[in-house]
C-alpha cells in the first residue's frame, strides 16, 4: 500500500504557523471512525512526517483530533477482524500496531489527543500510547476498553498502558466489565489529563498542551506500585476472578479469565506484560467464541439500521394507555430516554403507583437529583386522555380483550395527530384482527416489549398484512430512541420471541413430568449457556403467565401437568412464594446435588432441540427479516447463549 502524506483518505495532515502539526481522522463514508489497515498505515506516514520536522525544527508537536462531531475513534475495524483467520495472521496486526505506537510514545515532539465522543478499544490504545489527553465533558464522551465484549483482550499493548495509568485495580476493573466511562470518570482513573467543557474549547486546549509540552503525571501513584508486586497482584486476582465466576463460565467466556491470568502472572514487569499479552491475544482472536460475539455485534447493528437514519419522524412525547405493570414499565424507560411520557388508566390510584415505582427507576438509572426531578416532572398522569392529540406516539397496553382493543384504536385514530404512530403491546391477539374496523386499518402496529423492560434489549416491532410499511419505520425509529434494538417481525401467534421460547419452555416442563428433577433441567441449561434455567424462568414469569401461553400457542395440553396442578392452587411462582420452587427472600431454594456432564450434556440437547425447530419454521416462514436477524432477535429476547453465535448458527455449525 502506497502512501505518502499527500494521498491521505482517512486522515488530514497540515502544520500551523505554530508549527503545530495537526492530523485530523474523518474515515469517508463511516458514521464512526475506526482504526482500519488503511487508517494505519497512513497514521505511520504522519509519525514518519512529524519526526522529521521535528528534527528539522519544523514542527514542535502533533495533535490527533477527528473531523467527526461526536466521534473520536470507536475502536478497530471489526469487518477487517474477519480477514484474520490465523494466529499468524493476528500476530503480524498486532506486531504492526505495537511497533507503531511504541514509536508515538517514544516521540521527541509532544503528541496531544483531543477526544470527544467514543474513544474505545484500538482507540483508546492508540491515546494511551501518546503523551496527553484531553477529552470533552460532554454527556457522548465515552473511554474504554470493551474488547472482552467481543471474547478478546486489548491487544495492542493496552492492557499494559491501562494498568501504568489506571492502576491495577481501577484498570483492571474497566477491562474486565468492558466498561465505557464517562469523561469524568475518565480522567479520575487517569486515563484523560485534562478535561473542556465542550468540542469548542478542545483545538485551543491542545494548542496550550502542545506549546506547554506537557506530559501526563498519571501513573505515578506509590499505590499502584505496591499493587503490581507479587503477593498483592495475586490475591488481587483471585478476588478478580471469583467475582468474574460468579458472573460467567471460563469455558463459555474465556478472555477475562486470561486477562486475569496475565495479570496474575506478569503485571509485576511491563516487558514481561507486553510480550505475554500477544501470545494470549492471538488465539482468543481466531477462537470460535469472538467470532460468535463479533457475530452477535455484527448482528446489533443491523437491527439498528432497521431505523430509517433520515426520516422526518422524530418521537418527542409518547402517549401510553395502561398502567399496568407493563404500561408502567414502558411509560418510565421512555422518561429515562428523554421523552415526555403521558400516561392514561381508568384508574388514578393505578397511574400514582405507576408513578411512584417510576421515581426508582430514575433513582436507579439517572442518580442525580436534579435529573430524577427532571423526569418526574416530564411523567404527566393523563386519566382524561388528553395527551393523545399531541403525542408523536400512541401504544397500547391495556387488558387482552379484542373488543375493548378495537374500541379504542377506532376512537384513537379520530384524535391523534397526523404522523403519530399507533402501537399495541399486544403479546396475544392478531393485530389485523384489532385493526379491523379502522378507517386506516394500515396504520397500526405492534410495539412489543419484554418483561422487565428496562433490561430487555430488545423490542419486536410488529407488522401485519395491513401495516404500511412507513409506521413499520415509523417503529423502528421510536424504538432506537428509546435505546432499544428493534426487530420487526410478522403478525403471528407469539411473533417470534415468545413462539420460540414457549416450546423450550414446556419442554422442561414435560421433563420435570417425566421425573427429572427441576435443578437438573436448569443446571443442563446453564451449562449449555442459557442466563437463567427454564423452569426457574417459568418461576420467574408467573405459572399462569407461562400457561396461558402454552394455550394460546396450543403447545399440548397444560391443565394436565404439574405447571396446571400448581395454577390450580395458586402456586404461580416467585410473585406468590412458592412455585415451582420454594422462593425466599426473593431466590429460589434448590438442593446442590451434583450430576454428571455427560448426562447434563444429553438433557441440554433434549431441551433446546424444540427452540431451534421452531427458529427454523420462523425462518421458514419469513417471520423475521432474515436469518441472522432471527439469531440476534432470540439472543436479545431470550438471552440465547451469546458466544454460539445464535440458535440458527448454532444448529447451522453443530456438527461442524
């Protein structure tokens, strides 16, 4: 690849009258900027460029800043991680990347980083590889490294630079959880020198770093010292690793055992680390589990595009009827996104407890006084209807009855204003069904949320045979607002989410009929990958939850099963105490017996085969929009095992 500091594409070079020399990244045709083959190469033309104008004295230092609003550098450009099919492969990268910014850090001249928006994996390693670091306050600045996320470690020496900035223990921490931290934070870890209060003020902040020659003073605590020797670093990591165990399985996810193992084993020298770090990285990078994650990531940002990026419709104020718990739960997570939510019921003292349950999750989520108030403020209690006429988005939550349903979306469609969208929560009933008798039958579709939804990811945006396909978009753009990934997905019993959950779901259920015990159906699950076992998710639910929709998807006959016996006496689960399980306070009581592999292996099999029959009739019947969409839907609704890449990757690679 040919470069010279005239045919740049990705980067700009130019040097001020200061003699300042400015490289600016605005990598064309990307919403992000990323750290690519091309990217690099052209970043070593301008390291080649700065070194000799500086021994020339005609240049006095280098700022990286980005041409792009709200970006900095997102990380390295995942489509070129699928070229990278050999461990020689990723260590000829890596070896690349690693000479490349130990030569940034080894400059003569100063190289400042201005930062605002993301500056994340490949990013920040690049950042911590120069000398300062500047990084806006602004509420989209955002620091990390996530690659664990993606079944990998830093692998261009930042694991190395995180810890001499951070320390071990802040250091450690943000690498294991994948954490992205916010400018303030940022820079209490270290990672960021000096902060701005907006884009405006960074180029003239940089200036005065530039011309100052200033160096970062992070790193030199007495503390992080101590941390890295020996007996410290080692209990350290065992304390690391039983809180990592507790959260997930080393042979499903193994990048931050490995991050804890080089830690552990070589965070007491930082050449001991620097060459370790590679020979850990490499493989994990061609393992079956980051290509399955970089899959799934893959497969986010395609629900994502399913939002048309320049349509006209921009959902301010959400109108929701029901305040239910379901209705609830919407009209909250749709205050903490930043819309102005007003929120219908029959019932004022139904709306005041939605309320009042509402001001926790803004606790939770917001923490600030000043923005709880904020929110409470924009969740208007509406018994009257009156927010109807003004909302840009109208969803239904109310009591499963057509009727009723029909009732009130021919009364809705008189009321609201042109362009608002008109959304049911319905999880049961046919939308074509509801819509009939509307004048416009075409402008109604399905908003379904899961349960709880403010940790579900994912929404399914509902679209029967009359939905035009603009309220479809129309959906999909609410539904990224909110911060949701949307899957639009065809009018049928169930959709997609909950037709193929109920089968492995009454599986376990016939399982436990047959005399298998209920912690050995969910300990074959976890094992497998699932985040929770089946029957203490039936639990979860609610029996008579998980009943009804055995009937309604005519899944055999649960009135004469153990599942109908307990509805029968009121055992429905954590809600009443006691279903399936004895619940106390608020965790299932289960016995600790062991059972062998090989068995729980077998069972696994039994009870997933019913979820991966079903996502092949799904893709049968088009029901998604694609098959890799239909993966991504089951890995945000179900919590399908990430690292198999999804049920239909998983059934398409499992005897491969």
């Amino acid at each position: 690849m040919d470069i010279n500091i005239e045919n740049l594409q990705n980067w700009s070079f130019e040097i001020d009258v200061e003699k300042i020399a400015w490289a600016t990244i605005d990598c064309p045709n990307q919403s992000m900027n990323t750290l690519g083959e091309r990217s690099f190469k052209e970043l070593e033309t301008i390291i080649d460029e700065v070194e000799r104008g500086k021994l020339k004295s005609e240049i006095v230092g280098l700022v990286l800043i980005s041409g792009k609003k709200n970006n900095f550098i997102a990380g390295a450009d995942i489509k070129e991680f699928e070229q990278l099919d050999t461990v020689e492969k990723v260590k000829e990268v890596t070896d690349y990347g690693t000479k490349l910014f130990q030569r940034m850090e080894d400059l003569r001249a100063p190289i400042v980083v201005a930062i605002n928006g993301f500056c994340l994996g490949g990013g920040l390693e690049m950042a911590m590889a120069c000398h300062y670091r500047i990084a806006t306050r602004s509420e989209g600045t955002r620091v990390g490294l996530p690659e664990v996320k993606l079944g990998i470690i830093p692998g261009i020496h930042g694991t190395v630079r995180m810890l001499r900035l951070a320390g071990p223990l802040n250091g450690m921490t943000a690498m294991l959880t994948g954490r992205m931290l916010k400018a303030p934070v940022a820079k209490a870890f270290g990672l960021v020198d000096q902060l701005v209060p907006s884009h405006l003020e960074l180029r003239w902040a940089a200036r005065k770093a530039v011309l100052q020659n200033r160096k970062s003073k992070a790193g030199k605590s007495l503390l992080f010292k101590i941390m890295r020797l020996s007996p410290v670093r080692k209990f350290l990591a065992s304390q690391m690793r039983s809180k990592t165990k507790a959260k997930v399985r080393e042979d499903h996810y193994p990048a931050p055992f490995k991050l804890i193992e080089l830690f552990e084993n070589h965070g007491g020298s930082e050449a001991e680390m620097f060459k370790a770090e590679q020979k850990i990285f490499a493989p994990l990078m061609v393992s079956d589990t980051s290509r399955n994650l970089r899959r799934v990531f893959h497969l986010s940002e395609e629900m994502k595009a399913l939002a048309p990026k320049n349509s006209d419709y921009k959902p301010l104020r959400a109108h929701i009827i029901g305040a239910g718990t379901m209705g609830a739960d919407i009209a909250s997570w749709c205050v903490v996104s930043g819309m102005d939510v007003t929120l219908q019921d029959m019932s004022v003292d139904q709306i005041t407890k939605a309320q009042k349950s509402a001001k926790k999750l803004f606790r939770k989520r917001l923490k600030k006084p000043v923005a709880v108030e904020a929110a409470v403020a924009r969740l208007t209690a509406d018994p009257d209807g009156k927010g109807v006429k003004r909302a840009d988005i109208i969803i239904e939550a109310i009591i499963e009855n057509l009727e009723i349903k029909q009732e009130l979306f021919q009364k809705l469609e008189k009321e609201i204003k042109p362009g608002a969208v008109l959304a049911s929560n319905t999880s049961s009933l046919s939308l074509e069904e509801i819509a009939s008798g509307m004048q416009d039958e075409g402008r109604l579709i399905g908003i379904h949320f899961f349960n709880p939804v403010a940790q579900m990811p994912l929404v399914e945006v509902v679209q029967s045979t009359k939905s035009r396909k603009e309220e479809v978009e129309k959906g999909c753009a609410f539904v990224t607002k909110i911060n949701k990934f949307p899957l639009i997905v065809k009018s049928c019993k169930g959709f997609l989410v909950n037709r193929v959950l109920a089968p492995y779901m009454m599986e376990s259920v016939r399982q436990l009929d047959a005399g298998v015990p209920a912690e050995k159906i969910d300990q074959a699950a976890l094992d497998f990958g699932m985040p929770m076992g089946p029957i203490e998710l039936i639990d979860v639910v609610g029996l008579d939850i998980a009943k009804h929709v055995s009937h309604s998807l005519e899944l055999g006959d649960a009135d004469n099963s153990e599942l109908g016996r307990l509805v029968a006496k009121g055992k429905l689960g954590k809600k009443t105490g006691e279903g399936f399980y004895v619940w106390n306070e608020g965790k299932p009581e289960k016995n600790n017996e062991e059972y062998e592999e090989a068995e729980l292996i077998a069972l696994a099999d039994e009870l997933i085969s019913p979820l991966l029959t079903e996502c092949e009739k799904c893709d049968e019947e088009n029901i998604g929009p694609n098959r890799g969409l239909i993966d991504a839907g089951i890995i945000f609704g179900t919590g399908f095992a990430p690292f198999r890449g999804g049920p239909l990757h998983y059934l398409d690679n499992k005897d491969t």
